[in-house]
C-alpha cells in the first residue's frame, strides 16, 4: 500500500534515525495489519506503521511480542547501529542496517525503482512526503522458514542518503 502522508517532513537527517527495542505504540500517520504464515507453521501478526520519516514494527505470534522502532527519538544521542543479534524474549533477533550516499541522479532512480517494487505489493507500507517525490518511508514483510523478516528504506532527498534496514525474527525450534 502507497500512500502521500498528510505531515511535514519532520526527520530530516538520516544520522538522526535511533534504534530501540520494546518501545509501546507510538503515534502513527498510517498503519498496516497483516497476518503472516509460512510452510513451517509460523502465524504472527504484524503492524506496520510509518511514523514520519520513520518505521515500527510490531509483532505478535502467540510466543511473546517483538516492537522494533527505528525512528528520530527525543533524547536519543545512540547513532544506528549496522547490526545487532541478541535474544527478545522467545525469539532470535537480527537487525541489519546501511547508509548509502548517492548522486541526485541516482538517488532520484533509485528512488522510483524502490516505490515501483513496493507501491502495490499487498505485504508493504510505504508512505510519501508532500513537496517531494522522492522523499518516502517504505516497509515490507515477509514469513518464511520459521521467521518473520522485514526491510524497510527511509529516504533522505536533501543528502542524497538512503537508510535501508534488515530484521529477521526467527521463532523458537
């Protein structure tokens, strides 16, 4: 699902994107519910929802909750981080992400390459800003091998800076 949000650009900077673990709903400017499965048996529910020029992610699959929040958070000093594995409960978690830095002509390609492969996918939240095209938050889910995954991409026009990411939520054998 493709939408134009109804807010100012508020996120500004891809270096002030944090990452937190556990956080409560925060306030959303759109939100996607989906039920989630694959071969192996594993059903979770799972909330996109597209905070400015930021994302949380909220899984439930009967065996414990997951929040994950990457966003600009009022007293946040930590930078993101590239990677990070540690245990959530019942669940192996693994976050993934990269800053690339890219000329106007590029970023403004890759741009619409990225919304043309997620503005009608059924599993995917994307959200863009007024005043330009090319500045967008964009989520997509999957449920595979006894995992849930999700990437998503925040686009930073003014720098030429795309924040993409990589969670993998794997259940318990």
């Amino acid at each position: 699902m493709l939408t134009t949000l109804n807010t100012a650009y508020t996120d500004t900077r891809a270096g002030d994107l944090a990452w937190c673990l556990g956080k409560e709903a925060l306030p959303a400017l759109a939100v996607l519910d989906l039920e989630v499965g694959d071969a192996l048996g594993l059903r979770a529910k799972v909330e996109l929802r597209l905070l400015g020029a930021s994302h949380q992610v909220l899984v439930d699959a009967g065996r414990g909750d997951c929040s994950e929040t990457v966003a600009c958070l009022p007293g946040s000093q930590a930078p993101l981080p590239f990677g990070v594995a540690r245990r959530v409960g019942v669940w192996d978690y693994e976050f993934a992400a990269r800053t690339e830095t890219l000329s106007q002509a590029s970023f403004a390609g890759r741009a619409q390459e990225l919304l043309a492969l997620v503005a009608d996918h059924p599993r995917c939240l994307a959200g863009t800003f007024p005043g330009d095209p090319h500045a967008f938050t964009a989520m997509l889910v999957q449920c595979a091998e006894g995992s849930v995954r999700w990437r998503t991409w925040h686009a930073y026009p003014q720098e030429g800076r795309l924040v993409t990411t990589r969670t993998r939520l794997t259940a318990p054998v």
